[in-house]
C-alpha cells in the first residue's frame, strides 16, 4: 500500500512518530521532525502498516522492540510468512560457528558521548559488525563494560561446541566481571573504600559470564595494536557514537580497509 495522509493520521501520536516507526519507514531518527513529505507516497507492507499502527505512542524503546517480537510471534503461530520488519539483533544471524567476539568502547570526553562496537569472527566469512548502545554522558569504562556485555549476550545465543574466545582492550571490563565481582559479591556487592562503579551492569555481566564460563574465554588484547579485530570493533565504537545509536545495529560494508578508515 502507499501511505496516504489519512493512514499517516492514524500513526502519528501528538504529531510525532517514534525511533521504531521511523525504522520501519527507513527514516533517520535524528533528520528534523518534519517527516510528512519523506513519508507520503512510500510503498509499505499490510504487516508493516499493521506495525506502525500498534506501535503508535509507544515512547519506550524497549516496548517499541516487545511490540514487533509479538507480532512476529503471532505470525509464527498463525504459520505466516511473510516480509515483516524485524529488530535488528533479530536480523542478525547468530551462526553456530563463531569462533571469536571482539569488543570494545568509546567516549568523546570521558565523560562525555558514549558507544560501542563488536566484531564477529566465523570460521569462514567476513566479520559481522554491530554498533550501538550510544549514551549521551556516558564514560570509557562504560561503554567497554556494554560492548563486553553485548559480547557475551551474542556468546549466550549460539549453541556452538567450540570455545568462543572474547576479546577486549579493557582489563577493567573483564576484572569487573571475572575476578573481583566474586569478592563483591561476598560482601552483599560492596567494597571496601567507597561505592562500585557501574554496579547494575556489572552485576547483569557477572551473571551472564557465571552462566557461560565453560564455553567463553575472555581475554586481553593490546588496544589499537595493529589487531584487525580490534581495531574494527573500535570503529563501530566510534560510528556508534557518530549515529547516536542506542540499539545494536549491522554495519553493512563491502571492504574491511574502508571500515578501518572511520575516524
């Protein structure tokens, strides 16, 4: 169907659509609030135009996420096929071959904009690349321990038999997580000598690592050392926080040394 101005009345809330509803018409979220002309004409599914409407008003961006994976789940129990937007991370295939998961933050400022960046190595294709989880003040440290979570989030959905090996320039991240959250939680996740840092994402991480421990080794490499897969997950860092992105999203790309030269 084409989007008319009768339909486009019916997925505005307060004049305004949201983050999930501009994806789906594949309009940037940061462009100026004036989407009616980008929109009118547009060609779009009955499942897509189905989306918009459930999704009208919806703030939260999470709920915006819940809202598309029931739907999903609707046409999956109805056994109906169909080409229906998805949430990224749902468009990401998690192959049973990954063999390594690189992982790294940035921040402009520290504080400052925050974002961070995977690399993800098969046994025998081009690295897939995400970026995400922008926060507008955030730290170094943060951001280093969201891509280490990230990493073990994309470790926990593969039912891969190899050992995947994480990597991360942040000996922080991982000492958060695999060596003195052990301690902290002996002590009720409190520390000697004043507040821990970041303690909600430590906790989550923790857990996630505690859960996965037989199947993932987390190791150190030496950032911005000349390691491709490093240095890629490092510039989806960088993009993430160029695009403001807060959900993970695929970096399409057809040359490696092309994605090395973001800055």
């Amino acid at each position: 169907m084409k989007i008319d101005k009768e339909f486009l009345n019916k997925i505005y809330y307060n004049g305004d659509l949201n983050k999930k509803q501009l994806d789906i018409l594949k309009i940037d979220f940061s462009s100026e609030k004036n989407y009616e002309n980008e929109i009118l004409g547009k060609e779009i599914s009955k499942n897509d135009s189905n989306l918009l409407m459930l999704l009208r008003g919806i703030n939260d961006l999470k709920s915006q996420e819940q809202i598309i994976s029931n739907y999903h789940l609707v046409l999956e129990h109805n056994k109906i096929k169909a080409n229906v937007y998805k949430n990224v991370n749902d468009n990401i295939s998690i192959s049973n071959n990954i063999l390594k998961i690189y992982c790294d933050g940035a921040c402009s400022g520290n504080p400052g904009n925050a974002g961070s960046g995977i690399a993800i190595y098969f046994d025998d294709k081009n690295p897939v690349l995400l970026y995400g989880d922008f926060i507008e003040t955030g730290t170094n440290n943060i951001a280093e321990l969201n891509a280490l979570y990230k990493a073990l989030q994309i470790a926990n959905e593969t039912n891969s038999n190899n050992t995947i090996s994480i990597f991360t320039d942040s000996k922080y991240a991982i000492d958060c997580i695999s060596t003195w959250a052990y301690s902290w939680k002996k002590n009720g996740w409190s520390k000697k000598g004043g507040e821990i840092k970041n303690l909600p994402l430590i906790i989550k991480s923790h857990e996630l690592f505690e859960k996965l421990k037989s199947k993932v080794n987390l190791e150190y490499v030496k950032g911005h050392s000349g390691v491709e897969g490093n240095e890629l997950a490092d510039r989806m860092a960088i993009n993430a926080i160029k695009q403001k992105s807060i959900e993970y999203k695929s970096f399409k790309y057809e040359n490696i040394e092309e994605v090395l030269k973001i800055k």
